[in-house]
C-alpha cells in the first residue's frame, strides 16, 4: 500500500483512503475508488465514539446517487433495501449483526470486510446485475436468516463461520466482475 500526493493511503487496486476529522472532531474515513481530486464513487464513514455507533453516506461519480446509512454491515443492508416494506436501517436483523459484529469478529475480518472495500465492492457488482433482486434473497435467506438464527441460539462460531466463508466466496463471485 502506497499513499498519494495527499498522504491517504492507496492499495494495488487504486482504492484511495483517507482519514480525517470533521468540523466537530468526529473522525471520518473516506473510501474512493479512484483519486480523491478526480471523478470516484465513495463511501464517507464517520464515527461517533460517544454513542459507540458509526454513519455512513456512499455516492456514485456524480454524487446525484448518495445513500445514507448507519452502521454498517453492507450486504445485509442491501438485501434490506430489497424488503424495504418490512425492514428500516434499524430493524432487529441490521442491530443484531451490529453488535455481533462489534462483539465476536476479528479485527482482521472487520479490516478485510471494510478497510479492503470488499463489501462495499460485493453490493456494487451485485447492483449491476438483472437478477440483484434474486441474488439478495439468496443471501438473505441462506446467509443473513440462518446467522441471525444461529446468533439468537448463542451459535456464535457457527454464524461466525458462515458470513465470513459466504463473504468470501461472493467476493470469488462479483469482485472478479469488475
């Protein structure tokens, strides 16, 4: 890993991130995909220690496509979107992740699944397919139901081991789309 003229970090595959502070101290890290004086997509993550919770916003080149969120957990997310009728960045599956997450995932995973932009990257590939719709349900039914199942049955290892090994092989699957 590099950095650019600016000294934000760039990987091997030009994803450029920078971390800095908002006006209010908060600390915000940006992910583009591209440099940051350039046209890039993005996606702004800012964390609020205090209430131990982060927020992020994504935008496309042209930042007439930026979507808020909270928290994170990307894939889950985006299969939500698809139930929005049911579901809100609130709802008992997004806030059990969450803490799942927080509680029981590496920090390696965490950095992987974050720092690397796979997720971010996963749902983008996703997006672009006819079928995202079908592909959602999938994950949400082989892989966000059953973790969610096996976290409530204090199943930790077995959820554990079935996100990070599903995340892994979409990663196999759509990131070798771009």
């Amino acid at each position: 890993m590099g950095r650019d003229k600016y000294g934000n970090y760039v990987n091997e595959k030009g994803v450029t991130i920078k971390v800095d502070q908002d006006k209010n101290g908060k600390d915000h890290v940006s992910f583009y995909d591209g440099p940051v004086d350039g046209d890039h997509s993005a996606v702004h993550v800012n964390v609020d220690y205090d209430n131990e919770q982060w927020t992020s916003t994504t935008h496309g080149e042209n930042h007439s496509d930026t979507e808020k969120g909270s928290g994170g957990c990307y894939l889950t997310s985006a299969c939500m979107k698809k139930y929005a009728e049911q579901f809100d960045d609130n709802c008992y599956e997004l806030n059990l992740l969450r803490w799942f997450r927080d509680k029981f995932v590496s920090k390696e995973d965490i950095e992987h699944y974050y720092y690397y932009c796979v997720a971010p990257n996963i749902v983008s590939q996703i997006d672009k397919l006819n079928n995202s719709n079908e592909i959602y349900k999938r994950i949400y039914e082989n892989v966000i139901c059953v973790c969610v199942k096996a976290i409530e049955d204090k199943k930790y290892d077995v959820a554990y081991n079935i996100y990070k090994q599903n995340v892994l092989d979409l990663e196999k699957m759509y990131i070798s789309l771009a």
